[in-house]
C-alpha cells in the first residue's frame, strides 16, 4: 500500500482535505478520532489520564472532558508530554493495527496533527501539509469550533512551526482561502501506488532545467527515507541537482553506501516498499583502476523523480561520485562548461524517453574531466 503523511496545524483544515481524498477512493486513518477511541470509558488510557490529571478531568457520567483535560495538559511542557506518554503508544498500535486491515493497492493517508513534532516524516512515501496562516487558524478555532481563545492561542504555540512543516512537506497545501484543488495530488498518487505495488519507476525525458532552490530540501526528505529503509546507512546527494547554481535534469541522485554488494541486494526489498524499486546490477563507466560495480534503484513518485546508485564504500566509483560533485561545486569555469553541454545533449536527445543516449553522449567530456577532479582533489588532500 502507499503510506501518505497527512498533517498541519490545528485549524489548518486537514479535515477538510481528507474529506476529498476519501472521496476519490483513499482510506483515511484520523489520528484525533483514535486518540478519543484509546480514552472511551473503560479504556486504560481515560484510567491512566484520571490518575496523571485529577477526577475533575472527567463529566458526570464518566466521559472525558476534553476542555478540562486540554486547559491542563496544554499548560505547560512537562503536562502535555505526561499525556502524550499516555496516549501516543495506545495510538501507534491502533494505527497499526488499521493499516493491517487496508487492501494491498490501497492508498493510505495518515491524518496526524503531531507528524512534526514526533518525527515520523521517513516513515510514508509522502508527506501532505495543510497550511493556514495564524490568523485564519485562530479564527477558525474560536469562530467555528467555540474554542476559548487563550485555549486556541496555546495550542497553536504548542505545536510545530510553519518552517518546521515546510521542511518535511513533499506537497504543501494552502487552505487559507479556497479549498484546494487535490485533482493533480490525487493523479500523481494513484501513480505512486501503482509503481510501487509492481515494482516501477518514474521515468522521462532528460529535459535540463535551471538549478531549482528546492532541490537541496527535497533531496534531504528523500535521504531520509532511503537511509531509515536501508536500516540508518548513509546517503549522499550526488549529481548535478546536488551543485548550487548547475543546471540539471530534475532528477535526484544519491549514493547509498553498502559494506558489499551482498549487502546492497540484501536491501533490494525494503528500498522497494519504500518507493525505490530494483532497476538492476550495472557497472559504472570506468575513469580509472579499481571496482565500478553498483546496484541501482530509482524513485517510484511520479511527481518527484530519483535515481539511487548503491555502491561499496570506499570503491573507486564511490569516490568518483563525491569528488565530481565536489570538483563542480568549486570549479565555476567547469560548471559553465557542464552545463552548456547538457543543454544542448538535452535539446538532441529530447526525443530519449530513458535518458541513456543522453548519459552517452557526456562521456566524452567526462573522460576529459578526470585529470582535472584529480587534481582538485589531490590539492584538498595536500
């Protein structure tokens, strides 16, 4: 199934957004729904929260008060961690226990206020923020929901900044206006599903495109995932989307590194259920003596392509791969020179659905490039 990260502040309109994704045929699992499930009369959960808060969290007739238990948990640190100690275990088990029950081709979306807060962006295939700004949040809460405002105003304190989503946001959603349009999320989804339930990957033409700003925050999202599939091994953003100021096809590469490559194919099936599936054993182009063996991977999101060599740490093509970044990074001349000649490799090979005549066509200059990172990097390691 594909596992989809759904969040926002409160007020944000979450709510709102899984509604339609429900509607085009999403399974939604709506975390605040399971956090009033685990403290229903009876329950351990409303039995632990009496003891940590006080009866007078509790209504005449044995339910929660909400009010009384959020002036109280939300007024200070230390009390709303004493609760989330309480409710977050009994939550995550539900959760799992209810995508247990999805279908296979399902696609999944987690409504979880605290994605942020509790760092579980690695953990879906994609992560969905739902934004407002301050003012509409407020509003949303004290106008619509009758919240007291002192309560609403500690609540949006208490929970992550807009900066803090922005960095884990694969789709940032504003909702403080019209509702948003999800038609185009909901297409590249269904996509996404698709290839990571048979095994494929994003492909395209190898169209260059101005350096984009996002790409250094997009490619630490991504590092994350692969590094926590391929069990906290490490990643490097490599390739030209990893140069400031380098034009390049927008598609990411990383190097993740392996002790061997028994060691690579051994995590050929968890790469793929992360949305990385197999492509294949491949030798690197050689500049020089030693191993250019490498098992690669590519991204399964149709909406944000990846290409993933894993090679043995240490090897020669390894080493390439860091220095030819390193090089194209302090070298201006070379990178005025490797992008004019992808430019025009681009427009010749626009027609190249796979992008490997493309890869061809730059060996030349790549052959001629390796004195000069040699050189650049026996003048670091001088």
């Amino acid at each position: 199934m594909l596992r989809v990260g759904l969040t926002g502040g409160i007020g944000s309109g979450k709510s709102t957004v899984a509604r339609l994704l429900v509607e085009r045929g999403a399974v939604v699992i709506d975390a605040d729904k399971l956090a009033r499930e685990v403290l229903e009369p009876g329950t351990d959960g409303l039995k632990e929260v009496v003891k940590a808060f006080g009866e007078d969290v509790l209504n005449a007739d044995g339910t929660l008060d909400r009010a009384a238990l959020a002036a109280k948990a939300f007024a200070s640190e230390e009390a709303r961690q004493t609760l989330n100690g309480i409710t977050h275990p009994r939550i995550g088990a539900l959760t799992g226990q209810r995508m247990s029950e999805a279908a296979e081709d399902a696609i999944v979306v987690h409504d979880i206020p605290l994605l942020v807060e509790r760092d579980m962006a690695a953990v879906y295939h994609l992560v969905i923020v739902v934004y407002a700004d301050s003012a509409t949040r407020l509003g949303r809460l004290v106008g619509s929901r009758g919240m007291d405002r002192q309560d609403a105003e500690n609540r949006i304190a208490a929970q992550a900044t807009d900066e803090q989503r922005r960095a884990v946001a694969d789709v940032w959603l504003d909702n403080s206006g019209e509702v948003p349009d999800v038609t185009a999320l909901w297409d590249r989804l269904v996509g996404f599903e698709k290839n990571v339930r048979t095994g494929a990957y994003a492909s395209g033409p190898p169209i260059v495109v101005p350096y984009d700003e996002r790409w250094p925050a997009q490619a630490r999202r991504v590092a994350r995932r692969i590094s926590m599939a391929a069990g906290g091994r490490h990643v490097e953003h490599i390739g030209s989307t990893s140069v400031p100021g380098l034009a390049a096809k927008d598609v990411l590469d990383f190097q993740l590194a392996v002790e061997d490559m028994e060691t690579a194919d051994s995590l050929r099936e968890a790469l793929a259920q992360a949305g990385f599936p197999y492509i294949g054993a491949y030798e690197d182009t050689p500049r020089g003596e030693g191993d250019w063996s490498k098992r690669l991977h590519a991204g399964a999101d149709p909406g944000r392509r990846v290409n993933l060599h894993l090679r043995v740490e240490g090897t020669a093509n390894w080493r390439w791969a860091i220095d030819f970044r390193d090089w194209l990074r302090h070298d201006a001349e070379a990178r005025e020179e490797y992008t004019n000649l992808k430019l025009e490799l681009s427009q010749r090979f626009a027609a190249d659905s796979t992008g490997f005549a493309y890869g061809e066509a730059k060996d030349p200059w790549m052959e001629a490039a390796v004195q000069r990172v040699e050189a650049y990097r026996g003048g670091q390691e001088s």
